[in-house]
C-alpha cells in the first residue's frame, strides 16, 4: 500500500444549507488507480461533498487539494482545469443536442465536430465504449446517455472521475459492461469514485470504501477485508439486518386477475401488450422490467388511472363475487369497496402533495368520507401522529411541508397513509427508489406485514436482488410484454436480466 | 395581378421588418431560456429613443447624413439596451418571474413611448398629435440609387432603406451563429438546460445576459424602423400598435429560427395589411374590420397547429421561463 499516489486529499471541509449542515469537517484522500466506493444514508451528505469537488457547491470552510496542491474550485470549468469530472445521477445532458455536441460542450475555441468526433472515436475504443457522436440523446436508451455522461467526462481530460448513482438505471447486464469500462480506468491510472446503495456492486468494483454519516467522515476500509453487515453497520451507527423475510403465503386466492390488458399512451405507441396475470392475496408479486417498459402503465391500469384500450381488471371479493374495475375511476372503485391502495413512482407529484403539512396529506384520502359541509381535521391530524410515532419518520412536527422531509421520510408517510386503511391489494412503484439501506428495510417490513395479513401486494421493483428476496414470484415485462413469470425462489438473476431485454429468453412457469 | 404584387410586396415587407427585427431578437433571448414577454414595450422603447435622438439634433439646426443616422440609431440601441439589462437584472440576477417582469416591462415601455412622445409633441408646437422629423426620416429610407431605374425588380427589392437589409442579414447571421458556430451551441444549451451548461463550465449567467441584452436591441430596433422609415419620421401615440405581439407570435410561427422570420415576418406584414387591398364597397365597411383580424387568427392557428406538433426539435427551448440557481436542492 505504500506506492498509492494521492489524487486528491480534502481537509476539513465543511457545507451548509441554511440551518443544515451537509458536510462536517470532511477529511479523506482519493488514490490514483483506485476505485473508490463512498457509501452513506440518504442525506449523509455524500452528493454535497462530490459537488464541491466538481466545483457546483463552494465550501464554506476546508481545503482541497489535488496532486498535493491547494486547489481553489469555484465553477464546473475550475474542476475540469484540475482534472475531475462527474457523472451526476440526474443526466446532464441537453436533449436536442447529439452525442458529440454534448460532449463538446463548454469547450473553447472554434467549433469543429469532425475533429471532436475523431477524439471520441479514440476514447471509445480505448475504454470499450459504444458510442454513435451524431445521434440526438433524446433518442437514446438511459444506459446511453450515462455512456455519453462517461466520454463526455474523459473527454475534457479528467484524471478523477466521480459517478453518482451509475447503476440505478441500467440492467443487470449494463451494469457489467459499466464496471468493466471502470476497471479499465482503473488500470489506465485513474481515481474513480462511485456513490451508490448497493451493497454488492460495491463489493464487486471498490478497491476500498469510504463512509459519510450525517455530513461527517466515518472511515474507510479495503474492500476485500470487509462485509455488506460491516458496511452497514457503519453507515448506519448502529447493529441492522440485513435480512428480507419471505413468509409462506397463506392460502393464496386470486385477488386481482388481469387478461389480455392492452394500452397505448397519446401518440399511439403500445404501451402494454396483451398483458395477463393473477396477484393473490397473501403474496407478493414482484415486476420485474427496464424501466419505462409498462410499469407504470400497468399499475395505473389497475387503479382506474390508465385508459385502457381493451382488456379486462376483474377484482375478486372475499366472497367470490367479481368487480370489472377498467372504466372506472378511482373513486368509483373506492366506492364499490374495493380497497385498493397504491404508492405510486412520483412521491410529491402523483402520492402526496408536497407543500401541504403531514396531517393535511392524510386527508386526500378520507375528506370525503364525513358528509358535513365542514372536513374533519382531527382523524386525519391522529392518523398523522400514529404513522409518524409507529414508522420513525423524523419531521420536525406533523405541521411539516411534506417537500422539506428527506426521500425516505416521504416514502414512509405515503406507504403509511396507503396501508393505513387495511387495503386488501397493495401496488408498489419503486417503493426504496433512492432510500438508503436502513429506510429500505423497514418499507420491506412494512410491505411484508401487509402480506401476512392477507393483502396482495403487487411490487414494482428495480433491485433485482431486492425483487428476488420479497416476490413470491416475479412477472418479468419487456417492452410492454409479459416475458413470464416466474417462482421468486427458483428464479435467479441472470435469467430474469435476459427476460427484461427479449422476450424468448422466457421462460412460463404458468 | 403582376401590378398588383408590384404594390403590394414592398408594403408587406415595410410592415414586416419591425415584425421580423423583433422576432429575431426574440428568438435570440428565448434561446437563452428567458421568455421577454417585454419585446413590444422594449420595440416602443427604442422607437422612442430614437425620435428623441433625432429630435434634438434636428433642433440643432444643419442635418448631416451621417449623424442622422447615427444618432438616433445609437440613442435607440441605448435604450433597448437599458430596458435588456432591467430585465436581465430583475429574472437572471434577482429571479423574478419571467412573465410578471416582460409584462410589466411592457407597460412600462408603452407608457415610456407615449409620454416622451406626448412631450415632445408640446415641445415641437405641432397642431396635430403626431411629430415629424422629416429631415432625419429622409436619409433612413433613402433606397439604394439605381433602384428607380430597374423597373419591377428594383421596386421589389431595392427600394428600401438600409435598416430592411439590416434586419435580413441580422437573421441570417443570428440563424448562423446559433447553428454553426460553439457560442450558438454554448447558448442553445444554456435554454436548454442551464444546469448541464454549467456543469460543462459555461457561464450561464453572462450568456443569459449578453444574450438577452443584444435580442432587446435588436427588437428595438425594428422600432427605430418603424418610426424613422416606415412611418416616414412621423411619431404619434399608440401608432406602433400590437406589432410586438405579433413579433412574440412569429416567434412560435418559425419554430425558433431566425432565417425562416424573414419570409414568415413578411407574410405576416402582409396579412397585417390585406384588409386594405381586398374589395369590400361602399355599403360593406365592417366587413373591413374583420379582415383586420386575418393575422391574429392565423397566429391562433399557428398556436394550435405547433401544440399539436411534437417533433421533439421544434420544441421551445426547455427551460424557457425558469430561473436558474446553482446551489438549489
């Protein structure tokens, strides 16, 4: 270890937003030729500190220092000077422009794009990138664009390259072509830092890790000596597990059927496909898909958000009786007793409203249940408490925007409200989409309960790992299409990622 | 028919010009995410700077052909310069809303124009509301010398005053710049996505400023056009009219290209004035004020036909209308 070649070393470093403090007296070194995993909670700070490396944040106190010398960062261009570059989570890419506009961008001097397209060429192959300069980013894939974010970074000449998040879009595949290209770096001298939640992956990239807790600098390990159980631990402060139950489904009976459900969103383009399944009650079914391939179509088909071109959605009572819920919407379906409950993808745009207080969001779902011209505040002001006491959900008070709680908090006060009135079907969209690994779990939690009292829980996931733990089975949906569905115990990850991309890589268990 | 386009193409181009200034100095500001909505009050503004301009040097007695155009020239990009740099100060540097700041610009510009105007009214003595600086007007609509002499062709393209071919060759080179050159690039990205410009390290904030600066003076300009050369040097109230919303509207109607301005500006002058050549008689004069409407309801068409449009190219920049901060979480 004694050979490292310190790429960038911060001392003290401190950020912060009004009353909150991002970042705390950050002391750590990046090594040239390393690949270094940065992991902490949601809100610990991480993002703060890789933009004050990119030069987007100035900090308000502390020193960086890059190959030994003081570095003063002040805009994105200073960073480029000394050599870092950052893949941000949110793509920062202009749609209408092509690939290799992009990558020029910011550049000095004349505009020559057959030149610029000359040096892309050679920086593809020699990191094994595929890359088309002219095609327009709005016609490309996610895993793409985050291609373009890459060259475009080594393309301005960094040496330091931060990623944020790179793998919470892509498929289990992409993500393998990803880390290769990251080894190569790696070998080629670089110091590439990787922020992400996954465990695993960062068992599989990071030469070391290194873990923020609430705006300050824990420590860092090698890799190889450690485990996902230390890593968390450390994340989080204290001892967790890190276990996803799957209880037995008790006696399962079909709950919600879906046959042959076709939509097609404004343009006309098909958005699903003749999709067919069955959820029962006391299981979970997990969907597994690329995202953007029917999802959100399909849980919003079944919760009277969607028009749907043909097909049926019958729900089945308790007592056997059947309800056809397309063409009805979501008060209809509520009126006719159905409790169907859904977190959908957008928290603060579609599930909560983000300027109205905790208890007020309560109240979207009951207001109309009192019959007096006057709402009734003081159920929905309890039912706030309750959630609030029972899920840990750490707001200042329950007269809180619901905008100002932190990602996971929002999630935990809209899966609250969706399972506070005993649903007996569950749809989940992306239910820990960016939540650290502790929210993560007790959300698992939370949907498990709901399982074991009986509710059919359909949960949309991205984590494959993740899916493959909680689903009793798992539909796999690929450009709108059931690929299959399969046993969430047999089933294992690599066939489920060749399911996701083409259709005969399928297999029906049904 | 020959004869009658003989008449009619040169008007339509004198009503487009301060159409077709205005929409390229739209363009050019919209492209750097800021929707001015205060282009007919920044129009009004350089209109008026420019008659004051000339108004003074007119009262100085000799009239010089160089300093006739000049001055009023240089007072009129002054003022629209200052009216750029207030908005720019107001959504760029404050973060102001965008439209609540072009509309009440607008106001302001309007009322700027009609009480200089009025003033100098009084000043001058004149027994009709309106001022005339015919001496300065002459050397603005001066067409090029040999035009007289070559029939048809002169008349339709030669006959005007050098502000028109500065329009033109201002949209030619705007539509050049932003396709080909790394500033256009630079700024169609800074309308796009001020966050990704900025992390590539453009200045976002001085690109929104010069941008914005230069599409007011330009815009304004096609008010100096109005006044010195259309109208002859004449200045009354409220002459100008809605011009500057038709300007805004052209914006949408070309898609935000400069180049395709000048033949949409001229159409759009044209139909602007088509009420005068269509046959209506005596007994019929209301029919008349319908025509009048021709080019608000070809906007109207204009709007409803690009919402429905949703190629992805001829979409308005994408961050029109937003502020842009940095450090925002």
């Amino acid at each position: 270890m004694t050979d490292k070649n310190v790429a960038v070393s911060v001392k003290n470093l401190s950020k912060s937003f009004g009353n909150v403090k991002a970042n705390k007296n950050v002391n750590m070194e990046i090594y040239k030729g390393e690949i270094l995993a940065l992991l902490g909670e949601n809100g610990s700070g991480k993002t703060t500190l890789m933009n004050m490396l990119s030069g987007l944040y100035y900090p308000d106190s502390g020193q960086i220092f890059i190959d030994g010398k003081e570095a003063s960062i002040q805009s994105p261009r200073d960073a480029y000077t000394y050599g870092i570059g950052m893949v941000h989570q949110h793509f920062k890419l202009v749609d209408v422009l092509t690939a290799a506009e992009n990558i020029t961008l910011g550049e000095e001097g004349k505009l020559n794009i057959k030149k610029a397209t000359a040096k892309i060429k050679e920086i593809c192959d020699k990191y094994g990138f595929e890359v088309d300069p002219q095609k327009k980013i709005f016609n490309m894939s996610v895993s793409e664009k985050q291609t373009v974010e890459i060259v475009k970074v080594l393309y301005r000449g960094a040496d330091i390259l931060i990623l944020d998040e790179p793998t919470a879009v892509l498929t289990p595949q992409e993500t393998e072509k990803l880390f290769v290209v990251l080894k190569n770096m790696k070998a080629d001298g670089k110091a590439v830092i990787i922020i992400t939640h996954k465990l695993n992956e960062v068992e599989e990239i990071s030469d070391r890790v290194a873990v923020l807790r609430a705006g300050e600098y824990i420590g860092d390990m090698i890799t190889a000596e450690t485990n996902a159980q230390e890593m968390t631990n450390m994340m989080v402060g204290h001892q967790v597990t890190l276990n996803i139950e799957r209880p037995e489904p008790k006696e399962p009976k079909p709950r919600i059927i879906v046959e042959g459900l076709t939509v097609k969103d404004i343009d006309g383009i098909t958005k699903l496909e003749d999709v067919s399944f069955i959820a029962r009650s006391g299981e979970i079914l997990g969907i597994a898909g690329i995202s953007g391939c029917g999802q959100k179509e399909l849980l919003e088909s079944i919760a009277g958000l969607q028009h749907v071109e043909s097909g049926s959605v019958k729900y089945v009572n308790d007592d056997g009786s059947v309800e056809e819920l397309i063409g009805m919407n979501p008060q209809d379906i509520a009126e006719k007793g159905v409790a169907l409950s859904f977190v959908p993808e957008d928290r603060l745009g579609m599930g909560l409203v983000g300027n109205m207080d905790i208890a007020d969001n309560m109240m979207l779902r009951s207001f109309r249940n009192n019959g007096s011209l006057f709402t009734d505040k003081k159920t929905p002001h309890d039912l706030a408490e309750t959630i609030v006491d029972k899920l840990e959900v750490s707001t200042p008070s329950i007269e809180t925007p619901v905008r100002q709680l932190s990602g996971g908090n929002v999630q935990k006060v809209l899966v609250g409200r969706e399972i506070s009135n005993a649903p007996s079907v569950l749809m989940t969209a992306y239910a820990v989409r960016g939540l650290d690994i502790n929210s993560s779990y007790t959300i698992y939690d939370l949907i498990n309960e709901q399982k074991k009292k009986g509710t059919a829980v359909i949960f949309v996931g991205e984590d494959l790992d993740v899916l493959l733990q909680i689903s009793d089975r798992i539909l796999v949906l690929c450009d709108g299409q059931v690929s299959g569905i399969v046993e969430g115990k047999k089933a294992d990850k690599n066939t489920i990622g060749l399911m996701m991309t083409r259709l005969e890589g399928g297999m029906t268990n049904e | 028919m020959f004869d009658f386009l003989i008449t009619f193409i040169p008007r339509a181009v004198g009503q487009g010009i301060p159409l077709l200034f205005g929409s390229t100095g739209e363009i050019v500001t919209e492209k750097s995410g800021n929707l001015n909505l205060g282009i007919p009050g920044v129009m009004y503004v350089g209109g008026i700077c420019g008659v004051i301009g000339a108004f003074a040097y007119e009262q100085s007695g000799n009239v010089n052909g160089f300093l006739a155009i000049c001055i009023p020239l240089l007072c009129s990009l002054i003022g629209s310069l200052l009216m750029g740099l207030l908005y720019c100060f107001l959504t760029v540097t404050l973060r102001a809303n965008q439209n609540v700041t072009g509309l009440a610009m607008t106001t302001f510009g309007v009322g700027i124009g009609n009480f200089f105007g009025g003033s100098l009214i009084k000043l001058s003595g004149a027994d009709v509301p309106s001022i005339a600086l015919t001496k300065t007007s002459a050397y603005f609509s001066r067409s090029l010398p040999f035009a007289a002499k070559m029939g048809w062709f002169g008349k339709v393209f030669l006959s005007y005053g050098f502000l028109a071919y500065l329009a033109v060759i201002i949209a030619i080179l705007a539509s050049y710049i932003l396709k080909r050159t790394r500033p256009g690039l630079h700024l169609r990205a800074v309308g796009e996505s001020p966050a990704t410009a900025d992390a590539a390290g453009i200045n976002v904030i001085k690109y929104k400023y010069v941008a914005t600066c230069l599409g007011c003076m330009i815009a304004g300009l096609g008010g100096l056009y109005y006044v010195m050369d259309y109208a002859s040097g004449v200045w009354s109230n409220d002459a100008f009219g809605d011009r500057g919303w038709l300007a805004i509207a052209l914006v949408i109607f070309t898609i935000w290209r400069p180049n395709v301005s000048i033949f949409s500006s001229i159409l759009f002058g044209g139909l602007y004035i088509l009420y005068m050549y269509l046959p209506t008689g005596m007994e019929h004069m209301e029919v008349k004020e319908l025509y009048k409407m021709i080019p608000y309801v070809v906007t109207l068409i204009v709007l409803v036909v690009t919402s429905m449009r949703n190629k992805r190219e001829n979409q308005p920049p994408l961050s029109l209308g937003l502020p842009y901060f940095r450090e925002e979480r």
